[in-house]
C-alpha cells in the first residue's frame, strides 16, 4: 500500500527523535566540510598543538556530539 506522502528530511529526523531513535552524524554536514581546512588542521593546527602538548606532559583527548548524553 502506498499513500504517496513525502517527506523532508528534517521532517523524518524529527519523528524519529520524537520516537527515541538518534543520528549519530548530522545531516549535510560532510558536504559543509571546508577540506582546506581540514588539510590546514591536519598539517599545520594540530601537530603544533601536539608539540606543545608533548612539551608539558599533557594528554590529548578527542570528543564529539555522541559521546555527550542529552
């Protein structure tokens, strides 16, 4: 049976929310991505701040969105 409704994504994420369901990557977002950034942060950012970090005896710690409880 088909009722030939359509939906946005938006639209489905909400209703999935509202029945406990969770995605773990937004949408859209990988095509947001900025890759000179990227290639910036990977070349230059970050191994100046594992230097520094490995200068004072400090740990590094990586977090993102789906390891913070609501």
């Amino acid at each position: 049976m088909s009722f030939n409704v359509k939906l946005s994504v938006v639209s489905v994420a909400g209703c999935c929310e509202s029945w406990g369901y969770h995605r773990s990557v937004r949408c859209g977002e990988a095509y947001q991505q900025n890759l000179v950034a990227v290639e910036r942060w990977k070349s230059e950012v970050y191994p100046a701040i594992r230097t520094e970090a490995a200068a004072v005896g400090a740990t590094i710690y990586f977090g993102d969105e789906a390891g913070v409880p609501h």
